[in-house]
C-alpha cells in the first residue's frame, strides 16, 4: 500500500521548489489558508524549523479532515492545527510569524480587502507568501488570476514591505506559476 506521501511526490516536490526560497530559517507559527488536502501544509512542516505551528485552514470540511490525517501519517512529530473557515471571513487564529496563500487567492474577486485583513494576522515583519498562476487571463478554474505584476503592485497597495517574486517553475496548466514575498509593515515606534 503507498502513502499519501508516496501519492503526491510529484505535487509536493513542485511545491517545496515555489516554498524553498521563501523560506529560509523560517519558523514560529504559521497557516496555511485555503489548504486543500495538505499539499503546502506537508511543505511547511518539511521546510519550518522544529517547533513550529502550523494552521492548516479551509472551508471545506472534507478537506480540512483529510489534510489532518496525511499529516497526522506522513509528519506525526508536526504540530499541524486543523481548522475549518472561510479565510475571506474574520478567523480566530494566534498571531502568525508567516502565512501562504497558494491557489488560493485566484478565487477573490476582491483581493486588496482581504490581504489588509490577512496582513493584520501578521506579527511586524511577518511573511505573507502568494503562490499562483503568473497569468492574467482568467479561466473557469481561475477566476480572478493574479499574474506577478499585479502581486507587486497589490502589495506596494496594501503596504506589505520588500515585497518581490522569490521563485518561478513551470506549470502544465497556464504555463508557469510564482511564489510572491512580502513583509508585514513594522509597528511604530
């Protein structure tokens, strides 16, 4: 019988590649908003210093539940929280050292709101990493893309800090896809 693990290598190895970069001594406490089944979930709890956290958050009820039991086979040692909720609605979550966003933000039609919210889930200086399609024409299972320009324009909007493309690899669905860094702003002072 294979692992969840063993099933998805190909999938988390794209994902670890749009995660690395970003991610270097990084740790605390994390989530990971619209997780799906896990696939950047897995990602961090590889990727994040021993110790960390990690909220793994979806509005899908079956999904949320199958995330927590690949993680709960494949990384036991991980402190996975799973959480059932909206993101695009207020969450009750501790104050995050990162969050990642990956497929996920194609899905709001109004982005700039929600990662205003989104960035006061953030400590100062804390992580905000967008992973998405680098396209602008929007799709059935792309409503609202976001290519790399719009990210750095949309953080230079929302105030996120240093804000930059950190990685690309190629997708065989709308051809390349990107992980997008920016900083929370520091508090005053």
């Amino acid at each position: 019988m294979t692992t969840w693990l063993e099933r998805e290598a190909r999938r988390l190895n794209k994902a670890r590649a749009l995660l690395r970069p970003a991610l270097s001594e990084a740790g605390g406490v994390w989530a990971d908003l619209g997780c799906g089944e896990g696939i950047f979930t897995a990602v961090l709890a590889q990727l994040l210093s021993p110790g960390s956290d990690i909220y793994g958050v979806d509005k899908n009820r079956w999904a949320v539940e199958a995330m927590a039991r690949h993680l709960a086979e494949s990384y036991p040692q991980a402190a996975i929280h799973p959480v059932e909720a909206d993101f695009t609605q207020p969450l009750s979550l501790p104050v995050l050292d990162g969050l990642v966003m990956a497929n996920a933000l194609h899905f709001v039609r109004r982005k700039r709101p929600l990662l205003v919210h989104l960035m006061n889930l953030l400590k100062p200086g804390g992580r905000l990493l967008i992973v998405e399609y680098n396209t602008s024409r929007d799709t059935v299972a792309v409503p609202y893309p976001l290519d790399e320009a719009g990210f750095l324009a949309l953080a230079g909007e929302v105030g996120l800090r240093q804000a930059q493309i950190v990685t690309r690899v190629p997708s065989t669905y709308l051809g390349q896809m990107y992980t997008g860094l920016g900083l929370a702003p520091q508090a005053d002072g």
